[in-house]
C-alpha cells in the first residue's frame, strides 16, 4: 500500500526539536569555522569561564524547543544568553540564529500590540549592548555586523508581526464567512416558516368557510329531504358548488408544494365576493353588501391586499355562520384611495341570545388571529368586538401601500 508524503506531517513538537537541534549544531559549528579563519582577533575563548561560551550557544539554541509553549520565556531566555555572550567578549558568530526564531515566534504568536512592545523594548537593550560590545573591534569594518544583528532582528520581529496578520484576517474571514451562511440558513428558516403560516392560514380559511356552509347544508337537505325534495336538491346542488370551490382553492394553495406551475389559478380577491356572498346566502344569512371603489384609482390594489380583503370577509361570514346561524350581516368595502377599509356586522341571534364567541370559548380558534396576522403583516391594523345590540363587528384597514414585509 502505497502512502502519499503529503499525508506525513511531523508533529509541531518535533518539528520544534529538530529546529532546536539544527539551531544549536549552526551556532556552535558556525562560530568556530569562522573564527578559526581569522586567529588574530583577540577574543575570549569558547572554553573560557568553564565553556561558558558553548553552554549560551548551546542554551540558545534549545530553548527553541519550546517556543510555542512559552514563546515570551523563551525569548527573553535567548536575548540574555546573547546579552552575556557578546557583554564577555566572546567570538563573533552565527550565535543569534537562536534568538531571532525566538523573536519570529513572539511576535507570531503574539496578541499584536503586547508582543510587539516586549520585542521593542529587548532590540533596544540587546542593539546597546552589543553596539557597547563592539565599541573597541577591530578592524572598524568588523562593526557591520553589528548593524546586521540588530536589522536581522527587526525583520524577524517584522516577519512574524506580518504572519500574525494575516493569520486574523483569514480567521476573521473564515468567521465572517461562517456567520453569513448562518445568516442564509436562518433567512431560509424565516422564509419556510413564513410560508408554512401562510399555507396554514389559507387552508384553514378555505375549509373553515366551506364545511361550514356545507353543515348548514347538509342539516337543511336533511330536514327537508322527505318534506320538499326539490328544496332539498338545491341544497345539494350547493353543497357541490362549495365543496368544489373549496377543492379548487385547496389545490391552489397547496400548489407551491408542487414543481409544475400547471393548474395555479389567482388567489381569490375582491372581484370574487359575490360568488363568497352567493354560498353564504345559501347557508341561510341576509347579506347584504356595500362596496365603494374609486372608478379610477390612484394606485392598483396589491395582490396581497386583494386577498386580505377577501379572506377576512370570508373568516367573518364563517364565524356568523358557526356561531350564530341565520341573521342579517352587513358588509362594508371601502376605499379612500390610501387604503381599504373592510366591515362585517352581524345582527346576532333571532331570540337576542349571546352566540358562542368567534374562535371558541376555549381559546383556541385562529380565525381572529390569522385575520389579525395578516392585517400587520400589511401593515394594516384589526379590530373584532361586539356591537352595542346583540351582534358582532370586524373591521380591518389594509394600506395600499404596505409597510411590513408582505408574504401572500
């Protein structure tokens, strides 16, 4: 079985250990070749001071191991061993190679400002001493590379400095890339939530309207039946209309659920009232309406708000309908070119008796508040209350010109 070398990585332990020992062989065999060239500089030994030259080499050189553990520690370790190396006078050479890794590491895996305050301040105090060491070298010339510890240093504090960045950025980019996808997904969330109230909404509507006339129906093609069988055919008749209007909507609302746009038909509107008028007639209410549209209107009346209209007229009717059964009702379409104003009253009860409230006595009808939800989903406002007598009155107004979000 054959193994790609890119899946063979060495941990960063190790890594830092073969750093640490090719640091320490560079600066101890590095001084000596280059020393060992000029045996006229008057320099302090290695072995002086029981080795002490090779004991700081040495120890500047392993503390890389645990650079990224303790980079701070390890880089103030490695600033003194080369404060006390060059402050002794000891030979000149690659002995700094320790102490830049050190300084690289500080400043990449700093927090930025910190770690570039504690850089800062040890150039300053290793540039004096060794500027302080140097002052007698000969020949002259020999105090470039002096010069070129300390622009060494200021690189390696600058390139680490610069890996730090860039490593924020991508991880501000990567965070700021996650919290946009979050954003997507719970924008779509919203918007599958939006649309299932909306489904819920209409479905509810549609069936709620239609088994209700249908009930009434079937209670009077059942009275009727062997009394008067021709009244009992038109109540059957109707109750074919309305389970067909019924399924015909249905289909139309569950219709986003399909892929094809074949068979979609418009949502029902303002222009369909008379047909929603016609069924509520059959189920035995006095309806009567009173509709007063601008001739020429100013602005078109949006889709949604044709809808709105529609359903709220038809919730009402099924509210008097379930609730209190044949009365008169009066309903109300107006619009002063701003908006549209819709009223539905009802009478009440024949023997004056309070109906069952719209919704349920138990609070958990949603016809009041799916009305009221679309009404401030446009930006509208709502009100269902009873009427002075015995009766009921819902009255909304719909902007046409919509300041809430609209999902219809």
């Amino acid at each position: 079985m054959s193994v790609s070398a890119r899946s063979f990585r060495l941990p960063s332990w190790a890594g830092d250990i073969l750093l640490a020992l090719f640091v320490t062989v560079m600066q101890i065999q590095g001084t000596i070749v280059r020393n060992a060239a000029d045996p006229t500089a008057v320099l302090r030994p290695l072995t002086d001071l029981g080795h002490l030259g090779y004991v700081l080499l040495v120890a500047s050189g392993a503390v890389v191991a645990v650079r990224q553990r303790w980079p701070v520690l390890v880089f103030v370790a490695a600033g003194l061993c080369s404060v006390i190396y060059y402050a002794l006078d000891f030979p000149d050479g690659p002995a700094w190679l320790g102490l830049f890794v050190a300084l690289y590491t500080l400043t990449a895996l700093g927090d930025g400002r910190r770690s570039l305050l504690i850089a800062g301040a040890w150039i300053a105090v290793l540039s004096a001493v060794w500027l302080v060491a140097a002052a007698d070298i000969e020949p002259r010339a020999a105090i470039g590379w002096v010069y070129f510890r300390i622009g060494a240093a200021v690189m390696s504090a600058a390139l680490g400095e610069s890996v730090r960045s860039r490593r924020v950025i991508a991880a501000e980019a990567v965070a700021r890339a996650e919290l946009a996808e979050r954003t997507r997904e719970e924008e779509a969330r919203a918007r599958v939530d939006a649309e299932r109230l909306r489904i819920a909404r209409e479905v509810h509507d549609t069936v709620a309207h239609a088994i209700a006339v249908i009930n009434v129906q079937a209670g009077v093609t059942a009275y009727v039946l062997d009394k008067r069988p021709e009244r009992a055919r038109e109540t059957l008749e109707a109750i074919e209309r309305t389970s067909s209007q019924a399924l015909q909507e249905m289909r139309t609302i569950l219709g986003v659920l399909r892929d094809d746009q074949d068979g979609r038909a418009p949502h029902p509107g303002i222009g369909q009232l008379d047909d929603l008028i016609s069924q509520a007639r059959d189920a035995g209410l006095d309806v009567k309406i009173e509709a007063a549209m601008p001739t020429q209107p100013t602005r078109p009346v949006p889709s949604a708000v044709d809808s709105a209209v529609y359903r709220i007229v038809q919730e009402s009717l099924t509210n008097v309908i379930r609730h209190v059964g044949p009365t008169r009702v009066v309903i109300s379409v107006r619009s002063d070119g701003d908006a549209i104003d819709v009223r539905v009253t009802d009478d009440g009860r024949a023997d004056g008796s309070a109906p069952t409230p719209p919704g349920g006595t138990d609070g958990r009808g949603r016809g009041h508040l799916g009305m009221r939800e679309r009404c401030q989903l446009l930006g509208g406002s709502f009100d269902a209350r009873p009427t002075t007598a015995a009766g009921f009155e819902v009255a909304a107004r719909l902007p046409l010109s919509p300041t809430a979000p609209v999902h219809a």
